[in-house]
C-alpha cells in the first residue's frame, strides 16, 4: 500500500506541474507519511521533480529572453548558487530544526501558490525593482528552492511581475529554466550526501514522468482556475495536517 500511495502521488504530481505546478505539495507529504524522514522526503521529491523543469525549458527554449538589461546568465548564477546554498543548509541544519519550519514554509507555499497571480498584478504598479535588487531576490528565492522549494516558480512570477515584466511566455521559459537549475544543484548536494531514499525515488520518478507527459495532453481541455482551486484546497489541506503534526 505504501508504493501504491507514492506512485499515486506521483502520478498526480507530475499531472499538476504540466497543467499548473504545485507538485510537490503531494510527493513530499506522501513521502513522509510513509516512514521517510523529512529532510530524505525533501530531498528526493527534489529528485523526483526537477527532471520536468529541463523538459520544460526545452520546449520554451525559443521564448528565453535577458530580463531587459540584465543578462540571463546572472540570474543562472545566482539561481545555481542560491540553490546550492539552500540544499546545503537543509543537511546543515539539525534536522528538528526542518521539522519545525515544514509547516511555516508549507504556509508560504501555499499562500504564494493561491495569491501570487494577484499580488503580482497589484504590486507590480507600484513596486519597481532595480538590477542589485534583482539579483539579490533572485538568490534569496533560489535559496528557498534549495532548501525546500515549494511553489518556487509562483513566487518566482511574482518576485519577477514586480519590476513590470509582463510577457507570460517569457516569464514562463524563464522560470522553468532558472528553477531548473536551483533544483539541479540541490539535487547534486543531495546525492553526493546520500540523502535520496532512492527505492521509493526512482517508483516515483518513472510516475511523474507519465503523469507528466499525460497532464501535458489534457492540460489544455481542463479549465484553469478548477485546477488552480483543485491544487489550493490540497495544499491548504497538506498545511494544516503538517501543523498539527508539528504542534499538537
């Protein structure tokens, strides 16, 4: 039952990150409620994700763009060292420490994942955000992707909406790309650490991959806000068990 449980979770996880993202808001809690240890369930729902990222960049490769005067390999670099930075404080720190902030990061996740698309739209008349600052939101958020990344790409789209970026393609090949490489040098931390649980990592790769290239099919007969309202009420879901878990 446990397999049956992570190939489900897998299977729609990889689903929802073709139609909307917020896949992980179902691997990594499958994950633990099976016996893995939170920061081994982190690091291999990473594993078990960051695969989709590439695919996807591939096929947005022709809508990569600089963001205005700011070269794109800056923005890489700082998502690789973010990234990395991340995932080496997630085996850094004492693991209770992980235990207590999960829930407060699944809050933000989801709070990010639900109201993203209409704080960027409210912030972004009134917030201009200069190339220093850029970059150093850039790292900070990839340093939340290293070390827990849930909903990274959203927060990414918001961070990005505030300085008037507003070509939805561009944003979106950015996106997949630069998350890519935040969650491409967390996943090499984590492996050369030997934090994967790889039995239940690679059920679960192979499940998202299928769940992947099907929700790709139907993503576009699906009616978008069902699917964002559908992935919110989960997360919401998901947070609350992790508080009471954590807490009570």
């Amino acid at each position: 039952m446990d397999y049956v449980l992570i190939i489900v979770a897998a299977l729609i996880a990889g689903t929802m990150n073709a139609v909307a993202g917020g896949g992980s808001f179902l691997t990594f809690p499958a994950l633990v409620f099976i016996g893995v240890p939170p920061v081994v369930a982190n690091a291999s729902s990473t594993v078990v994700l960051f695969p989709a990222s590439f695919a996807s960049a591939w096929a947005y490769r022709k809508d990569r763009k600089n963001f205005g005067d700011l070269g794109f390999k800056a923005m890489a670099l700082m998502s690789v060292a973010g990234g990395t930075l991340g995932a080496t404080l997630l085996l850094s720190l004492p693991e209770t420490a992980f235990d207590f902030i999960i829930p407060w990061l699944l809050l933000v996740a989801t709070l990010a994942f639900a109201f993203g698309p209409y704080l960027r739209l409210k912030l972004q008349r009134e917030i201009k955000l200069n190339a220093p600052v850029f970059l150093a939101v850039q790292f900070v958020a990839a340093i939340y992707g290293g070390y827990f990344g849930g909903a990274v790409g959203l927060i990414l789209l918001s961070f990005w909406g505030l300085s008037g970026f507003s070509d939805l393609r561009m944003l979106n090949a950015n996106k997949t790309l630069l998350a890519g490489l935040m969650n491409a040098a967390a996943v090499v931390i984590f492996i050369s650490a030997g934090r994967v649980s790889w039995t239940e990592t690679l059920v679960m790769l192979a499940a998202a991959i299928t769940g992947g290239y099907f929700g790709a099919r139907v993503a576009r007969r699906l009616n978008p806000r069902f699917v964002r309202a559908l992935i919110t009420v989960t997360s919401v879901v998901v947070t609350v068990a992790f508080f009471v878990r954590s807490y009570l």
